[in-house]
C-alpha cells in the first residue's frame, strides 16, 4: 500500500506476515495512524476503511488447508447485554487458526476459531429502536482474499448496512464508545 508522497505503509507494503495473537495491535496502530482512537471511535465510515486496509494484512498462523476458511471477515449490529443492550456496529475479522501441533486426538482435527475487530456502541436515538430486531443481524461471513472477490464481498456487506434506515443512521452517527477486541469464538 502506497502513501501519498510515494512512501509506502507500514504494515502493508512489506507484506510482512504479523502473528494472529498480534491482530488486535495492528488493527490499534491503524486506526490511530488514521487519527482515530480505537476507544472512541468517531467515524465508523473512516474506520471502515481502516477495516478494509485491515483485511489485507497477513496473518500468520493460521490453519493452511486448502479447503479451510481460514481468514474472512463480517460486520455485525444489534443490542447485546455485554453493551447495556444499547446500539452497536462490529467490523469483525474471523479466523481459523491452526492448532494442529498442540492436537491430540487422532481424528476429528478442528481448529480454533477466533475474531478480532471493531466494536462501536452508540447512545440511544429514536431512529435506533429496531436495530436489536431487524431481520438479519450481520452480513454473514465471508471469506475472500484481496482482489475483485473481496472488492465485491465488501460492497456487499456495505449494502447490507445501507438498505436498512436504523443502520444508515449508525453508519452516519457517532459512537460513545468503540474497542478493538481479540476473542475466541463461542
């Protein structure tokens, strides 16, 4: 990734592969590099693109299988009791990550699964009632790597967002608070 006067970014020109366990760090530095604080984020539209950067950043560790879905992302919404049940807007990076060495049993192998993202919660508006009960709440996963597929698969997920009202207003809004979070899958 270039930077404008020619010099290239830190993280993405390199293509250095940065540990799984380390992706909530780097998603820190981004958005800081973008002046944005990862704890009060105030522009989920520049944090998106922060997000997009985001994704193509390697990940090592990972599981390698062919078949896996090792690495994909979703973006999430709705009124959950870790957030008070107040509105909230997740950017969210899914991983598989390979544990095969420190596997036991000799069948049945699965991986880890894990997320890291952005998770931005919002004070009560009017416009927000329905976000707790809209039809769908997320994009659903999807698991392109960089290149057209991706471009599309993020278009995608935007447009979920921007079809629904309650959801264009988060887009638009600005967070009380925002963090960026490591955690196993459940």
């Amino acid at each position: 990734m270039r930077r404008a006067g020619g010099g290239c970014g830190r993280l993405l020109a390199c293509r250095v592969h940065i540990s799984w366990r380390d992706s909530a760090e780097v998603l820190r530095g981004m958005l800081t590099e973008r002046r944005l604080d990862p704890a009060r984020v105030s522009d989920p539209a520049a944090a998106w693109e922060v997000f997009r950067a985001f994704l193509a950043v390697d990940l090592a560790g990972l599981e390698t299988a062919e078949d896996a879905d090792a690495d994909g992302f979703a973006v999430s919404w709705g009124r959950y009791g870790w957030n008070d049940r107040l509105p909230s807007l997740s950017f969210e990076r899914i991983l598989a990550v390979d544990v095969s060495a420190a596997w036991t049993e000799t069948e049945h192998y699965q991986p880890e699964y894990w997320r890291v993202g952005l998770e931005m919660v919002f004070a009560e508006h009017p416009g927000l009632a329905d976000v707790g009960g809209l039809k769908t709440q997320d994009s659903g996963v999807y698991y392109e790597r960089p290149g057209p597929a991706m471009d599309d698969a993020l278009r995608e997920a935007l447009w979920e967002v921007e079809r629904e009202p309650s959801l264009r207003i988060l887009w638009a809004g600005s967070p009380s608070r925002s963090i960026v979070k490591l955690e196993p899958l459940d």
